[in-house]
C-alpha cells in the first residue's frame, strides 16, 4: 500500500521533466565511479613503487680518481 501511494505521488514529479533533456544516468555513474576506482588504484600502486625507489646516488668511480684537493693543486 505505500509502495503505490509513493508512486502516485512521483507521477506529477516526472511529467514537470523535461523529455528533451539528456542526462548522464545510472550508466554514467558506474563509469564515473569505475574511472575514480582506477585512479585510485594507480595512485596507490605509484605511492608503494616510489617508496621503494633509493634516492641515494652512489658516487661516481672514474669522478672521484680525476677529482684532486684544492691544496693539491695550488701547489
């Protein structure tokens, strides 16, 4: 009995709708959402990847034998 009452009282509500008007609907949603899911998705697997990346620069060989002090070299 409420399910038919809440019914009569939508119908005025949907004819003042325009018919003409486009909207994204249920469809748009679940891509919207599906989209959002993926994102998400991404930028939680690029945190965990960043956090294992080492910053630390080894230093370069051939730079450090090449490299001589500054007292060295004013003598």
């Amino acid at each position: 009995m409420y399910a038919t009452q809440a019914l009569t009282n939508l119908v005025p509500l949907a004819e003042e709708l325009d018919k003409n008007k486009v909207t994204p609907g249920v469809l748009g949603f679940i891509v919207f959402a599906a989209l959002a899911v993926g994102v998400w998705a991404l930028m939680k697997s690029m945190n965990r990847h960043m956090g294992r990346v080492n910053f630390e620069e080894t230093p370069d060989p051939a730079a450090e034998k090449s490299a001589e002090p500054v007292s060295a070299k004013r003598k």
